[in-house]
C-alpha cells in the first residue's frame, strides 16, 4: 500500500520546518560575514594604529626645518599607503559578498532549472516586494524549492 499523502496541515508545518531551516542558513551567513567584516576592521584598527604611532614619534623628537619637512612628507606617504590598503581590504570584502550572493542564486537558478524539468513553468518569479501584484497560492512553489536548497546545502556539509 502506497504511503498516505500529508495533509494540508502537515504540508504546512512541513513548509514551516523548511523556512525555518533556511532562516537558520541565512543568519549562519550572516554572522559568518559579520565575523568577516570583524576582521576586517581590525585589520584597518591595526592600520590606524600604525599611522599614529609613527605620527607620536615624530611628535616626541626635537626636529629642524628639514627633518620636520621629511617627517611631513614620510607622514603623507605613510596616509596614502595605509589608505590604499584600507581600500584594498574594502574592495576584497565587497568582492567576497558580490561572489557569494552570485554563487546562492546559481544554486537557486540550477535548483529551479533541475525543478521545472517536470513541471513545465513557463516562468518562475522570485516575489520581490512591488514586482508581483497577484499570485494564485495554488501555484506557490516555495516549499518544493526550499526543500530543494535544503538538500543542496546540507550535502555541502
């Protein structure tokens, strides 16, 4: 005897189970990039604090015109150092973020691709606030694609 379908209420909690899953995911991540963006202020903190340290010693010496002139110049040429590398690091992390949202929708749009071999969809719309001004629930896909991504993410680990 074939197994009992769920029921209406049981696909529901079902549903909830894979959201709630997926929320788990997505704060994962989040934390995991904040921790990253940590780590990325400290290494900016560590920059600030070798410009002022070199800036405390210049302070603390007795100098003539020349060396204040050469301590100005070393001073100006430490800034942009340190600023190139603080803009460095800016630009890896938000390459880090462009690269990971890049690699989460080709996991939706390979899941999606894989889904609607069966189905048939003529198009499939993420439900963006303002894009979408009716949708018949009896279409709605989220569970079937959130129970797919489950299965995707959790053979990763």
């Amino acid at each position: 005897m074939p197994p009992k379908p769920p029921s209406p209420e049981e696909q529901m909690m079902q549903g909830q189970q894979q959201l709630m899953q997926m929320e788990v995911q997505e704060k994962m991540a989040e934390i995991k990039n904040k921790m990253e963006k940590l780590e990325l202020d400290k290494q900016k903190m560590k920059l600030g604090q070798i410009y002022q340290q070199r800036l405390d010693s210049y302070n603390k010496k007795q100098m003539s015109q020349v060396e204040s002139e050469r301590a100005t110049q070393d001073m100006h040429d430490l800034e942009q150092n340190l600023r190139g590398q603080a803009d460095k690091l800016d630009q890896n992390m938000n390459d880090y973020i462009l690269r990971k949202k890049v690699e989460f929708n080709d996991k939706i749009r390979n899941f999606l691709k894989e889904y609607n071999q069966n189905k048939k969809f003529s198009y499939i719309i993420a439900n963006e606030p303002g894009f979408i001004f009716y949708r018949d629930s009896a279409f709605n896909i989220t569970g079937d694609v959130i129970a797919g991504l489950n299965q995707i993410f959790s053979k990763k680990k």
